[in-house]
C-alpha cells in the first residue's frame, strides 16, 4: 500500500509521557517527522496497511490521514 502521511493525537493523561508514546508508535511503524510535546501531537508517515494499528497504541487519542490543499 501507499505511504499516508498522519498527524496522531496523543490523549491528555499521557502526554506528560510523550517519549513512550511516540516509541509505541515507532514500533508499530510510524516514521516521526515532528513530536509536538506542548499540545500532544506526532506527525509523520506510515505504510497504508500499518495505518490501522497506530490507532490501537496505548496513549494514542486519534490518528488522522494529513490533507493537502493546493491553491493555484
């Protein structure tokens, strides 16, 4: 499957444990681009068919597919 690109949302009681989130999602196959610890979000990209397990990462509130808008 084709690469997605996604911004996950980390659930409030765990973001003050970011680093063990965002190597859960490591393992499960997310390529980190950014760790925005502030507000609890990771970004990066994953392989189509691992997409559906990042959503199942102990800590992990929401995984969204990251949209591109183009103005020409």
């Amino acid at each position: 499957m084709a690469e997605e690109q996604v911004v996950i949302s980390v659930a409030d009681d765990q973001v003050g444990d970011m680093a063990t989130v965002v190597d859960a999602l490591r393992r499960a196959g997310l390529r980190v681009a950014e760790v925005l610890d502030s507000v609890g979000v990771v970004t990066g990209t994953v392989d189509g068919d691992a997409l559906d397990s990042l959503s199942t990462v102990p800590g992990v509130a929401e995984v969204e597919r990251s949209r591109e808008f183009h103005l020409d």
